[in-house]
C-alpha cells in the first residue's frame, strides 16, 4: 500500500510541476511566434524574459521527469546538484529583490512584501542546500 502511494505522490508532484511549467513555456511560445511574425516588435524585455523562462522551463521539466520517473541524482539521492540549486536560489533571489524595488518604486506595499518573502525563501533554500553539501562532505 506504501508503494501505491509513492507513486501516487510521485505523479501528482509531475503533474503539479508540468502545470508551473505551463507559464514559462506560454510566454516562450508567443516569444518565437513574435520572432517569427514580427520580430520588430521584440524588444529589451522580450529579452529578459526570454533569459528567465527559458531556464526556469528548462527547471521545472526537469524536475518533472525526475518526478515522474523517481530517478534523482545518483549521487546523493537528490533532484538536482547542489550548484544547479545554489544558482537557482540566486537567481530566484535577484528576481525578489528587484520585485521589491519595482515595488519601492511605484509606491505599493504588496510588491515590497512579497518581493522581501520570496528573498527570505530563496535565503532558506541556499542555506539548506550548503548545510546539505557540508553534512556529505564530513567524514
């Protein structure tokens, strides 16, 4: 009964992740499209976005067919390697903080707020992962 259940959470967590990457891969499609269409209508944010979903598609399916197949990293057992972690949780980190400057900027508290949480979420998920990396490294 415990196997049924793993494989039930196993797909659920794909499936849930296959539905995050549906966002990243929209924009991305409506990128080429503009690309092909009407590329004069691409400019400096087009770009950004393109930098940012790209990878983060790239994350979430990944994650996905680890999900769906069970198969980590050999390794240590975990979903992703501690680097490709530590830079997402950066990346994730400059997004937060410039969410709350956008936020400063235009004089609303939500962005702020929101912005300040997630920076605090990618500052736990950083630390976990190099308090992860130094419990292997110890003898």
């Amino acid at each position: 009964m415990e196997r049924v259940f793993e494989v039930a959470f196993r797909l659920f967590g794909g499936v849930i992740l296959l539905f995050f990457a549906f966002a990243p891969a929209w924009i991305l499609f409506h990128l080429a499209k503009t690309l092909l269409l009407d590329p004069s209508d691409l400019d400096m944010t087009a770009a950004i976005a393109f930098l940012i979903c790209a990878p983060l598609l790239y994350f979430f399916l990944l994650l996905a067919f680890r999900a769906f197949t069970g198969r980590g990293r050999k390794q240590d057992g975990g979903l992703l390697p501690p680097l490709a972690l530590k830079v997402f949780a950066v990346s994730f980190g400059a997004i937060a903080i410039a969410i709350a400057v956008f936020g400063v900027y235009q004089g609303e508290l939500r962005p702020v707020l929101g912005g300040l949480g997630y920076l605090a979420s990618a500052t736990v998920l950083y630390r976990v992962v190099r308090h992860r990396e130094r419990s292997t490294s110890d003898p």
